[in-house]
C-alpha cells in the first residue's frame, strides 16, 4: 500500500521465479489508512490485516479477483453482548501477526499482547512485565500448541506457551453439554479433544485395513493428581469417544507390548495409508505432474499444446510410496473418485478405505491426491480428485482431469446426488469424445465407473436406481 496514492499493489513470484505485480481497484470503506506500521496475511491468503501509522486497524479484502476492499477494524471484548453497540477496546497496536484457519491474531501494544478471533473479539491478553523494555514479536503454532515470544536485543526474552488455540484442533461445546459443535469457549484436555476430532473428521479406525476392534487409551497421571481421575473420564465420557480409557499412575510394560499388538508390517500400511501425496494438479490448461508431492520445472511439458497420458505418468514420482508399491507383487486395484465439488468425495473415500485425504469445511481439493490402502488381502492405490464444475477450472481443463483419471483406474466412482444438470450431462459427452481421439492403447480407459448416489432413503433406493440408469443412458 502506497502512502500517498493509497493504492493496493498484489505482487506474486510463480514456480519459475517469474516476478509478476498489479495494482489492484480500491473499494474503499469510511477512512482510509495512512502508511504501515505492521500488517499480516491470513492463511487463506484472502485477508490483510493492516496497523497504520495513527495505530488504526484494517481489513483489506483480497477475495474478490482484481479487487481489495478495505475497512476499518474495531476490536471488542469476547464478553460484550453481540446485541449491543460494540465497544472499542481502545489500545495503540503496533505489530500484528495471525494463525491458523480460521484466523487468529495477535496483536501487540506496549503493556500487553491481545489475542483476537476472526471476529474481531478479544479472548484473551498476554501481559508483559516489563514494559520499559523494546520487544519483537514472533508467533508460531503447530496446531497443537502455539507460542508467542517477545524477542528483546538484550536477551530479556518472554515466552507465552497458549494451549487448545487454534480452533481446528478444538472441541466447543455448547450449553447443553452433549452437542460439542458451536459454541464460543473451548475446554477441556487438548490430547483428547484432538483424539475426538480425529473421529469427527474422518470416523472411526476401520477393523478391516488392520487397525484393533477397539482402541484403549492409557493417561499416565502422577499420584500427586490422582484426584483429576474422575474429571478425566467424565470429560472422556462426555466426548463419546469410540474407544476405552485406562488411567494409571505409572508406565506399565504391559502398556507398551499388549498381546493384541498389530504385526510391524500392518502397522506400516496403515502408517501409509495416513498420509496423503499430491501427484498432479492443473495450470493454464495443462495437466503438471508433480514428483514427490512438489512442483517441478516442466516447461518441455507445458509447452505442448497436446498432451500424452503415458509421456505424463512418466513425469511422476510417488515419494515414499515408490518403495512400497515397488515391493508388492500382487495385484494392486486402482480407484478413483469425480464429483462436484464440497459433496464428499474425500470423506468418502476415507470412511471406505481407511484413508486420510483432507477433510475440511469451505476447503476443497486441490489436483490429484493418491494414497495406498490394504483391505482384505488386496492392495489398492486410491485417488481423489478435486471437485467439478469450480470457477476457478475451464471446462477443457476438467475434461483432461477426469480423462487422466480414468484412463489409469480400475473403478472410479462418480459421487453424485440425484441432481442431474446440463454441466455434467455435457461434461461426460465432453469425456466419451476426449476418450475416443486418444491414441488408443491396451493399458488404459479399461476400467468401469460406479455411480454412488448419495443421501438417499432406503425405501427410495429402487426408484433412484431406475432414475440414474435412465439418465446416463440417455447421455450416451
């Protein structure tokens, strides 16, 4: 941002070190800023938010293509009344940095550092003893746990060690105390609200890729908290974790080598199966392979207007799975799954196969993700691909998506409600005519699709059934 023009300049350096910059039309909102003091991108990249010079707080908007929108930012406190008039927290901030997804800031005054949520209330202050002192901050998280450090040139630092903060690791609950959705204050044991998330984002661990029938946890409690014991299971029960508890006050041997213990080899599949790799996505209408998991220089590739599905399946690299898909000598079954976009695909492929794809509200796939599953004494490499019909894909692109993963899969299933439109009617005429000019060969297009049709009524499976068969046959 300019100070004199007040202009908001977006500036982007690509994967070939191509430095590119543009300025951007300006909505402005009541008052506008005046210079920078500090500013932070949130993770989403869709939001700046920006200290000026007079202290005054801002979001610039980058969500809209070609376009910021900038506004002026009041804080409140979490405990105002959302009802009333807000009531400015009226401190002179002068550094901001952000975490985390949903967003939250930190924001630094001279007394004290405020941590602020994504609406702009304040849930907590961080105070500094020591003000008299100069102190740069520095805010980082794994997710689990996230710190603040006050960084001072003469080594007086202060750390802040903040639990349970980033919300995609919380468990809220509301006043009801059996419903954990929405609700405003996290509580509880972070290790197993962590563990309960796990379960409500990807379900439960699947007897058949392995794992136990039933998990036990063990909580080591020192003898001199044994009276947290039963606030521990009432927490644990309340969760309505899939799983038992066992708390003692020392590490039992038994604990680490139960009779029950899962084979080395099993555990490693499933280890596998936990960690997802990209090993494509798609640019200015080319398919780019990626070699393990991250992009590659392939201009020979995207110079080419035309494109061969072998040339490509050359150009990838399966990272860590090389060595296991290498050693398996038996059949190993391909499955990969299309749809709209936001509709389940990945969760579904995960409740299925016991896999991990990403699984996240308002975040949608990027390319093609592949992971490997052992089910039933049959090994199979499983694909999910990013949803259909986005605005940010043309229709040639989708076409060459959908086309690279059918020529590959065995099954891939297209995960569908009974809303049919024209898109989709015209997409797979798109697909069969895209199949029919590719250089014909014995190794690809040999698989079947299988339609799942989501959301359905049991008494209503038959009639749905004649619907579907009716619809696809009536594409061809």
């Amino acid at each position: 941002m300019q100070k004199n023009r007040l202009s908001v300049t977006s500036c982007a350096l690509d994967e070939y070190g191509k430095w590119s910059d543009y300025i951007l039309h300006v909505e402005w909102g009541s008052s506008k800023p005046y210079g920078v003091l500090s500013a932070a991108l949130t993770q989403g990249n869709d939001d700046v938010i920006l200290i000026d010079s007079n202290n005054q707080i801002f979001c610039i908007d980058l969500s809209q293509e070609g376009q910021a929108n900038v506004r002026s930012i009041t804080i409140r406190d979490i405990n105002d009344d959302p009802k009333q008039p807000k009531s400015s927290i009226s401190t002179k901030y002068f550094a901001v940095q952000t975490v985390g997804d949903p967003p939250v800031f930190f924001f630094q005054e001279k007394h004290s550092v405020d941590i602020v949520d994504f609406n702009f209330a304040r849930i907590s202050c961080l105070e500094i003893s020591n003000a008299r002192l100069e102190y740069h901050m520095q805010v980082f998280t794994d997710f689990v746990d996230t710190y603040c450090l006050l960084l001072n040139s003469d080594n007086k630092n202060v750390a802040f060690h903040i639990q349970n903060l980033v919300s995609s690791t919380c468990i809220r609950r509301q006043d009801s105390e059996k419903n954990l959705s929405n609700v405003a204050r996290p509580i509880g044991n972070r290790l197993l609200d962590i563990i309960k998330w796990g379960e409500l984002k990807f379900g439960t661990n699947p007897a058949y890729i392995g794992s136990p029938d039933r998990t036990i946890y063990h909580i080591i409690v020192p003898k001199e908290l044994q009276s947290m014991n039963l606030t521990i299971k009432k927490y644990f029960n309340d969760l309505n974790v899939s799983a038992d508890l066992q708390i003692s006050d020392a590490i039992d041997s038994g604990i680490l080598m139960p009779s029950t213990a899962t084979n080395i080899a099993t555990l490693a599949r499933i280890l596998t199966s936990r960690v997802p790799l990209q090993i494509c996505t798609i640019e200015s209408g080319n398919i780019v392979p990626l070699s393990s998991g991250t992009r590659q220089i392939l201009d020979h590739i995207l110079s080419k207007k035309l494109f061969q599905i072998e040339t490509k399946a050359k150009e990838i690299s399966f990272s860590y799975l090389d060595d296991l898909l290498n050693n398996i000598k038996e059949k190993i079954l391909i499955v990969g799954i299309i749809g709209r976009q936001s509709t389940g695909k990945s969760y579904m492929m995960n409740r299925i196969f016991g896999t991990r794809f990403a699984v996240a509200a308002g975040r949608c796939t990027d390319g093609l993700w592949m992971n490997h599953a052992y089910i039933n004494n049959t090994n199979f490499i499983v694909f999910d691909c990013e949803g259909l019909f986005s605005k940010k894909r043309t229709e040639d692109e989708e076409v060459k998506l959908i086309s690279f993963l059918a020529a590959v899969c065995d099954v891939t299933i297209l995960n569908q409600d009974l809303s049919f439109d024209r898109n989709q009617d015209h997409l797979f005429i798109l697909l069969s005519q895209t199949i029919d000019n590719v250089a014909k060969s014995d190794d690809f297009f040999k698989g079947v699709l299988m339609i799942a049709v989501r959301d359905i009524n049991d008494n209503d499976k038959d009639d749905t059934f004649i619907a579907v068969e009716k619809t696809f046959l009536d594409i061809q």
